[in-house]
C-alpha cells in the first residue's frame, strides 16, 4: 500500500473469464489500461483497437485489460459466450476478467476504488481507466475515446515514458 491509507491498482483482483484470478499485483509497474466492454454495444468495434493497442505497446510495458459488464444490458451474463465472442470476432489475447459490475453499490472493488478516488464510474460501455506504473489513477476515458484516438494514445505513451518506481 502506499503511504498513508492511499490505496494502489495493485491491490485489486478481479475473477478471471477463465476461472482463476486477475491479480493486479501480477502486473505492479505495468501501465493499466482497464476497459468495461460489452459483446452488444454499438461501441463494440472498439475490441479491435483495444487488440492493436495492446499489441503494439506491450513491449513497453502497457497491458489491456477487459471487464466484461453487464450493468448496461448489453453483455452475454455467462464468460464462455464472452470469451468466446472476443477471441472468434476480434482475436482478443489480452486479459480479461470474468463478467462484473462497473458501477453503483454492487462494483468490483477496483472500481468502487476509482469511484472514490477519481470521483468517476463508467457511464456506459467502453470507459477506460488508465492506471500509471505507480498504480495511480492517470486519467479516465469515455466511450467516445477511441483507442487510436490522439487523446487516449496520448495519454497512454505519457504513462509509459514514466519509470516504474
């Protein structure tokens, strides 16, 4: 934990689609992309951006990581559908986690963290969340922010210039 009560990214798990667990301590010093996705959103094309960007800045230390939602009737509610889906339609090989909710009493942790962070949650489908190498928040995206768009590839090479603490 850093100093004082702040929390860190690192502390977070999420289920993963797979079985298993997501852990963020796993990925301490990597730069965090986080997006909640959803398999039937007109947003959804955005899955091949999320791909590329992932992998083209991996070497760099950045990773994607998808969190299928539910919270905007817009998702398959079982993770098979889902991981099936992302991989025979968009080749998916980043992370993903198993299908959670993003926002409101019942959200993850990571995102109940943000909310009270950031004074943020996701408003729909395809929000991100880019968190720096020091597991801080460094920005919030909406939906309209595409992946290869100026504003979120700017920010995310800023994250990646940084130096792991």
């Amino acid at each position: 934990m850093a100093a004082g009560n702040e929390k860190l990214a690192w502390e977070f798990v999420f289920p993963e689609i797979e079985g298993g667990t997501l852990d963020f301590r796993a990925l301490a010093g990597r730069v965090l992309l986080v997006v909640n996705t959803a398999s039937f959103c007109g947003y959804t094309h955005q899955y091949e951006g999320l791909r590329k960007l992932h992998s083209a800045r991996s070497a760099e230390g950045l990773t994607v990581i998808g969190v299928p939602s539910q919270d905007f009737n817009q998702e398959s509610p079982d993770n098979k559908t889902v991981k099936t889906f992302c991989e025979t339609q968009f080749g998916i090989d980043f992370p993903l986690a198993g299908v959670s909710h993003v926002k409101g009493p019942s959200a993850a942790p990571f995102y109940a963290w943000v909310r009270d962070a950031a004074g943020w949650e996701p408003r729909w489908n395809f929000n991100k969340v880019l968190i720096g190498r020091d597991g801080r928040i460094a920005g919030t995206f909406g939906a309209g922010d595409e992946p290869a768009g100026a504003k979120l590839t700017g920010a995310v090479g800023a994250a990646l210039a940084k130096p792991a603490p």
